[in-house]
C-alpha cells in the first residue's frame, strides 16, 4: 500500500456536525471598563493626601488600567467626581477621562467616560 487514495475508503461518512449557537451576550468593553472604573472612583479614599494612581483591571475584558486624578465636586445638590484614567486593552494604551456622579437612591452613575488626547 503506498500513498494513494485507498487509505481514506474508510473513512466514516455517517458523522454530521452543526453549529453550536451562542446565546451569551457579553457587555461592549467600553460598557464593562466604564462600570470597574466606576467601581474604584466610587470607592476611593479621596480624604488622603497625594497622588491617586489606582489600578484596575476587568477580568471580563481583559482591560487594566491606573485612575490617575479623582476630583470631587460637591454643591450640595449633587456629588460627582471628575476623573482620568489609562486603559490598557488588546486596542493598545489610552487615557480617558470621565465624571461619575451619585444619584437618586445612593447608587454611583457614570455620566461621561470618553478617550481624551
């Protein structure tokens, strides 16, 4: 027997095969990257004195980055804090900044979260 095609006789040709349907929707990265910087602006200690630099990282995207300033603006009325942070995504490294604020039941809402320069 050689090389020929009299090897692939046998081969089993009852064997059907489909398309597995994914019904999982995952969030957009900018979406998912908005609510974990969220998570650390709204959380973090801004009564210390000192450089901010707060690492993140969404283990859903794969994004990390490093919130650089946070910015508190407090009128009574309202409290938002304005922010910058690094993004770090197999898109490469870029800055963004954003404001998040906090709203009716207590909850933090990101109002603005864009890449700058």
């Amino acid at each position: 027997m050689g090389f020929g095609m009299s090897g692939f006789e046998s081969t089993d040709k009852k064997l059907t095969t489909s398309a597995v349907q994914n019904n999982y929707q995952a969030l957009p990265d900018s979406v998912s990257d908005e609510v974990t910087v969220r998570n650390a602006v709204s959380s973090a200690d801004i009564s210390k004195p000192g450089p901010t630099n707060i690492p993140w990282a969404n283990t859903s995207t794969g994004s990390a980055g490093v919130i650089n300033t946070i910015q508190e603006e407090n009128n009574g009325s309202y409290v938002c804090r304005l922010f910058t942070t690094t993004r770090h995504s197999y898109r490469g490294i870029a800055n963004f900044g954003g404001k998040a604020c906090l709203v009716g039941s207590g909850e933090w809402q990101v109002i603005n979260f864009k890449e700058i320069g």
